[in-house]
C-alpha cells in the first residue's frame, strides 16, 4: 500500500518522468487531494466530460 501513497508516486514521477502526463502540463500528479480538479477546471468543462463519459464514469462509481 505505501507503494501507492500519493507522495511516493509524485516523487517518483519527478525522479523518473509518467508517460501519461500530457506535454504541456507540469506533472500528472497534482496535488492528491479529493475534489481539487474542481479549482482548475471550469464549470463547461465539467459538464462536457459528464455528458460526453457518464456511462462508463456511472459503471465506475463517479
């Protein structure tokens, strides 16, 4: 389970790189906290990406 703490893949993000960050953001793992994608996106947006996944964000448990 500590393999898995936020911190530890953040550091290890910085050490090594995460090939699934997107080139123009800083890091992938942000900030670990619940619910902060709520201070970095915009209302639209947010709602686009409900309607567009809410099938599959459903099944998931979002």
């Amino acid at each position: 389970m500590d393999f898995s703490r936020f911190e530890r893949v953040q550091a290890q993000e910085q050490a090594a790189g995460f090939g699934e960050r997107m080139p123009a953001a800083d890091s992938f793992f942000r900030k670990g906290q619940v619910g902060s994608w709520r201070e970095g996106m915009s209302e639209e947006l947010a709602e686009a990406i409900v309607a567009t996944h809410a099938g599959v964000m459903g099944r998931f448990g979002y």
